[in-house]
C-alpha cells in the first residue's frame, strides 16, 4: 500500500467534495465542538474550585450551576424555558447527529473511492440504515475512552479527595492504556459496521484481527493521521489565540462606558471562532475518513495468506535447486 497515494487522494477529495463537509461535517463539528467546550470548561472550573486548589470550603459546583438555573428561570421565566428547550434540542442532536453523519459519511466515502455516482441527499438513507449498530458501537467503547478515564479520575479527585487519587492513580493509568490498545484494535470496526454490514461484536473481532495482521500499516497510518491532526490543531490554536490576545489587554484598558460593546464584540469574535473551529474540525473529519475508507478498503482487499498457499516467487524448479 502506498501510503502517500492514500492520503493524497483522501486531500483530493476533501477539496472536491465540499457538500460532504458542510452537510455531514459542519453541522456534527459544531455540535460536538460547543458541547465539548463546554463540558471542558465545567470540568476545569469544577477541580479548581476543589478547596485544593481555591484554598477554601467551597459547595458543589454543579449544585451552583443548579441554583442558578432555576433562579435565573425563576426570574425571567419565558426565556429560561426556552433556553431549556433550546439546550435539550442540541443535547438531543448532540447525542444523535454524529453517529447518523459518521455512517453517511463513510458510506458516502467509499462510494466515491469506488467511482460510484452519488447523491448528497441519500447519505441521509445511508446513515440510517448503519445507525442503530453505530450507536451501540460508540457506547460500548466510550466508556474506554481515554477522555471518559480522566474524567472520572477529575471526578475521584474532586469528591473523594487527593488521598483516594493518589491510591487510584496507578490503576487509571492502567485503564487508560489499556484504552489506547482497544482503541488502536477497534481502528477499523466502525468500517466492517457501515460498508460491510457486520454485526456490531463480529466488526469488532474482525477490526482486531485486521489490526494485528497488518500492524504495520496500521500503527503507520496511526503516526502520519496523528501528525497531521496535530498540525492542523495548531492552526487552529493559532487562530483562536490571536483574537484573544489582542481582546484581553483592551478589555482591561476599556472603560465602564464600553463594557457593554466590549461585550458585544468579545461575544461575536466568539460566535465567529466557534464556527471557524467548527469547519477546520469538519474538514479533519472528512480527511481522516477518507484516509481510513483508503486504507480499510486496500487491506481488505488483499486477503489473509494462509500458510498452505504456495508464493509466487517458489516453483518447483527452486524445490529442486534447495535440495
């Protein structure tokens, strides 16, 4: 396989193959990318209210932000109902949406790889057909995910103390690469799931199994994707860190007068980057896709050698010669 083929054709696409990035990348980029801000920031705040932290006894944050919603709907009652609502809907799509334009764009993918003609439209049928397998897929694992063991380390930390940290520190540090492993083994579940239709326990038997007898295709491909993820993160760094910058030395400068426009700006510049995250994001998201569909469809392909078969470059003129 050779590799620089595959993720040359997977940027081709990406450029191509805009609607993919708009209809089942944009809008599942956005949602995970508000939610994971923030839970990120919940997360943050929370530990460095821990009493290790501030240095004071301090109450829950979570029961802060309760009282403080039912306050705030208390007071202004229309609009805290229908901020409820509004928080539900997204928490709802959130929950839903990617996993039903993961399968579509998968199936979408590799229909293109394989010069199929395509509509955008039917990534929809797609992605229902494979949704049902994919969600209970991506619940299975993701309470082995790296990101769910730190959070519950953060939350052992937080509520049972640093004495309980310390003593549970070893075995997430166990879980957590115990994590890593299932998850470089399930690399290709998703795909056998969306293109081959298989049952959620085969795909992720058969991801194993492909991952160990290709390794090294594998583990390569693991090294370039995270690299490149890693660069575009930067970029993207760089674009939200720049703005701020500029915007928190004038905040400090700007009177009371223009607290309220200083405000009004911050919010936009906000809203502006939150979007601009949320397209980069969707763009990686198209990318990696069409680089795993690549290398899942060219291992695929070639088969697993049994040893009873004969290589091409033995003959019995070469049997002859050994002995």
């Amino acid at each position: 396989m050779n590799y620089r083929i595959v993720i040359r054709n997977a940027w081709e696409l990406t450029q191509t193959q805009k609607r993919l990035i708009m209809w089942y990348g944009f809008i599942p980029s956005l949602l995970t990318t508000l939610v994971g801000i923030l839970y990120v920031s919940y997360q943050i705040v929370a530990t460095y209210k821990t009493p290790y932290f501030s240095g004071k006894e301090q109450k829950s944050f979570l029961r802060e932000v309760i009282e403080m919603i039912i306050t705030f709907v208390k007071t202004h009652h229309d609009l805290g109902l229908f901020l409820i609502i509004v928080s539900a809907v997204i928490l709802v799509l959130y929950l839903l949406l990617p996993t039903l334009c993961r399968g579509a764009l998968i199936q979408l993918t590799t229909r293109i790889q394989n010069n199929q003609k395509i509509r955008i439209r039917d990534g929809l049928t797609y992605g229902l057909f494979s949704f049902l397998p994919l969600l209970e897929y991506h619940l299975l694992i993701k309470s082995f995910s790296v990101g769910a063991i730190l959070v519950e380390a953060a939350f052992i930390f937080r509520n049972l103390g640093i004495g309980w940290f310390q003593t549970l520190f070893f075995p997430f540090l166990l879980f957590a690469f115990i994590g890593l492993i299932l998850s470089l083994l399930f690399t290709y579940a998703d795909y056998f799931i969306v293109i081959d239709k298989q049952p959620v326990f085969s795909s992720i038997i058969q991801s194993s199994k492909l991952v160990l007898l290709q390794w090294q295709a594998t583990f390569l491909i693991v090294i370039l994707m995270t690299l490149i993820t890693i660069r575009i993160i930067f970029n993207i760094l760089l674009v939200l860190v720049i703005p701020a910058i500029i915007l928190i030395p004038a905040g400090y400068i700007a009177t009371k007068t223009l607290a309220i426009i200083g405000f009004i700006f911050g919010l936009v510049i906000g809203v502006v980057a939150l979007f601009f995250a949320a397209y980069f994001g969707a763009i990686l998201e198209v990318f990696t896709t069409a680089v795993w569909v690549n290398t899942f469809l060219a291992l695929t392909t070639k088969g697993e050698v049994s040893a009873r078969e004969i290589g091409v470059t033995v003959s019995a003129l070469d049997h002859g010669n050994s002995a």
